[in-house]
C-alpha cells in the first residue's frame, strides 16, 4: 500500500484476536500497523505484533528489496508494536534504533538488552534528516505509557501518530470510523486526557496532512473531524446531546423502571435515549455512551448493603478513566433498605464537576404509585436542563 510516493505501508491484520489487551471484544479484528519511509536512508516505523513476525518481515522485504533499513523508529513499547525488535535486529544488525530514553529501558526489561551498540537516544524537539525527509521527534508521555515518541514527516506532513488516532478493528473491514475509535479511545487512551490534549497542542503548530496511527486506517481527508473529536473526547467535552440509562436488574423490576423512564423522555422529546443492561451488553461499549453523552441515569438494586456487582464494575470504569463535566440520575431499588443511590453517589462524588439531578427514583421491589410519579418527575427535570 502506497501511503505517499516515499512512505509504504507493511503492517498487517489479525482476526486471531478475540480480545485485545485481554479485555476488549474485537469482532473486526486489529490492524497493527508499521511503515517504511524510502529516501537516501531507509526508516521503519515500528514492528508489529509477535504472532504476525513473519508476515511483516516479508513485507519488508518487499518493500526494501535490496535495500537495507538504516532505521528502525519505535515510537511505542506495547508488545503489539514492540514485539519483533530483536528478530528485526538479528535479520538487520546495522540498523540503528531510534527511540526514547524510556522505551530504551523498556527494551532492556522485554529482551534483556537496551542496545547501546546500536541506539540512538531522541527527545522532544530533536530531528533527523533521511535525505529529502526529515523527521522530528515529539515527546507524548502517556499517550498512553510513558516512553511514547510521536513523528512528524515534514517532506510530506505525515504525523506517525503511535496510539493517538487508533481505532479497533482489521483494515480489511469496512466500518464507522468514530464507533469503533470512541471505544478505542476512552477504554485505552481515555484516562490521559490532558497528555493528550498536550500534544494536540504541540500537533497544532505543525502542517498535518495525513495522520499514520499504530491501530486502524491512515488518515487523509477532513483531518478537521479527527482532531475535533479528539479535542473533545481528551477534553471531556460533550460529543451528541442525549441521555444513556445504564441499569442492572434482578427479577425485571429495576429493567421496567428504566424502561418506563426511556418512554418518558421519548414522550418529551429528548433528543436521544439510549439504554444499556449492564450485565449483559459489552461494558467497553457501554463506558463509550457514558463519555458520548451528556446525561447519565444509573438504574440498580440495593445487592448486600452495597450496589449490584455489575453497576458497582461500570461505576468503577468510568472513575477509572476520568469521568466528569457531566450531569447523573440515580435510581434505586430496594425491597428493605434501600441504599444503593446513596452509595453509587459516594463513589461518583470524587469525579470532576459531577452535577446530581435534585430528583431521584426509590422503588420499592416494584414500580408502584409514588415511584412512577418519582420516573416522571426526573423525566421532566432530565428534559429541562
């Protein structure tokens, strides 16, 4: 694949993968991309992963034919990108790593070596020239570990952007861009919202033409829409005004009180309701409309004085990936003490600019009179504000 006339793509596709990083379904597969920039010096921007070693390597080849790589770039030390170093190596002795002072100690935890007899050691700032392109180095720290590089192609405006503009899924599937990058997003990169609105900033002064993630399609056209979500999902921003109810539900009776609050807001025209049950649909898809969305309603049962176990999981994602600057619900159910609206709101409290609607929903074991004046009471406020 031609990505400019100098730059070729040699990455590859894995539909092996179930899970990837152990944790997200990835039915589309993953793409782990690598390039080759061509000039009077021959650069590779990383490996790929250890299961798809032989591939790259005859794409490589390929792609070099008699040619030798000067370079090998690693801009980021997850094995899925890192895993090959010391086969490239052992096939191509000469070539010199590039690479931060921290991938290089990582190196040295991965394969025992930080290859001092071949490195070179790059920090925010620096440069290289290959001939006609030159390639400057940016520090990303936590973009999203610590030793991140990112480069930026001045000949022909590429950014090699490492992690930052990924996306789940193969390259070989045709899907929506931003489903699959949002839940990308906020499940991996999600956390680090301010490292990653640091090297937007540094990415603004440069004339970005063309972005090279490690994960999904290269990126040619309207690179305004990219970085715009970018912007927005590092800044916690709202991306689509609309309200997702997220519940769990023993015996169907906390599900028909949040099914009776959807119909509600759909009766009073809120733009946008979506309804998510949390033990059976994916909790990464499910964290992705949290962020997505403005408004929040946490439907679930009292469980064991404490909240119900797959509530209590989805509560503790989203902490752990920053959640704030949005407006949340409780709802509640309890048959004898109820008490899980008290406890979903102790654990929210520590989140940045959190905003509580005055109106929360008590049920008591089954909807009844008074909790479903409660359900149209917060339907009212939901849709006001």
């Amino acid at each position: 694949m031609d990505i400019t006339k100098d730059i070729q793509y040699a990455g590859v596709n894995d539909h092996k993968v179930d899970l990837f990083e152990g944790q997200y379904k990835v039915a589309n597969g993953m793409a782990y991309n690598s390039y080759v920039i061509l000039d009077e010096k021959t650069a590779v921007m990383d490996t790929v992963d250890a299961a798809f070693l032989e591939e790259w390597m005859q794409n490589l080849k390929r792609i070099l034919g008699t040619r030798t790589p000067d370079y090998l770039v690693v801009q980021h030390m997850e094995p899925d990108h890192s895993a090959n170093i010391a086969a490239f190596v052992e096939e191509y002795p000469e070539t010199v790593i590039i690479s931060s002072a921290q991938a290089f100690n990582m190196m040295r935890q991965f394969f025992g070596t930080d290859y001092a007899d071949r490195r070179l050691v790059v920090k925010d700032g620096d440069s290289l020239s290959l001939g006609t392109h030159t390639l400057q180095f940016i520090s990303a720290p936590m973009v999203h570990w610590p030793e991140v590089t990112v480069t930026y192609d001045s000949y022909d405006k590429v950014l090699f952007s490492a992690d930052g503009f990924g996306k789940f899924g193969a390259l070989d599937v045709e899907e929506d861009w931003a489903c699959e990058a949002r839940r990308y997003y906020f499940g991996i990169v999600g956390k680090f919202g301010m490292q990653v609105q640091n090297l937007l900033k540094k990415a603004a002064a440069l004339d970005i033409r063309m972005i090279c993630p490690l994960h999904g399609p290269v990126l040619k056209d309207n690179l305004a829409y990219y970085i715009g979500l970018y912007q927005t999902w590092s800044s916690y921003d709202i991306e689509s005004e609309g309200i997702m109810i997220a519940y769990t539900s023993v015996y169907g009776n906390t599900k028909a009180a949040a099914k009776l609050l959807a119909d509600k807001l759909a009766e009073k025209g809120c733009p946008k309701v979506v309804v998510a049950d949390l033990a059976r649909e994916d909790m990464s898809e499910c964290v992705e409309d949290a962020f997505r969305y403005g408004k929040l309603v946490l439907a679930t049962t009292t469980y064991n004085t404490d909240i119900f176990p797959s509530m209590r999981e989805f509560i503790n994602e989203l902490i752990g990936h920053n959640y704030q600057n949005r407006t949340v619900a409780l709802m509640e159910n309890g048959s004898w003490a109820p008490l899980a609206a008290k406890a979903m709101r102790t654990k929210l409290e520590g989140c940045k600019n959190i905003t509580f609607t005055e109106n929360t929903v008590q049920i008591r074991s089954a909807l009844n009179t008074d909790s479903i004046a409660q359900i149209e009471a917060l339907a009212e406020e939901l849709c006001k504000n």
